[in-house]
C-alpha cells in the first residue's frame, strides 16, 4: 500500500514540475515578445 502512495507522490511531482517548467517558458516568451513590442513602438 505504501509503495502505491509513494508512486502517487512521485508522479504528482512530475507532472507539477513539467507544469511549472511549461508555464515559464510560456512567460519566458511573453516576455520577450512585450519588450519587442516596446522597441519597436519607440
């Protein structure tokens, strides 16, 4: 039963990880795509 729980952890732990890493990415992104925006409106 134990080893069920601990397997559970685990692969909640990836998946938020793997999410978290996706949605800096995603804010990487937007980011530089907002300063772009800035140089070229000047």
């Amino acid at each position: 039963m134990t080893a069920y729980v601990a397997g559970a952890y685990v692969v909640f732990l990836a998946v938020l990880l793997s999410y978290v890493l996706i949605q800096s990415r995603k804010l990487a992104r937007f980011e530089r795509q907002v300063a772009e925006l800035e140089r070229s409106a000047r």
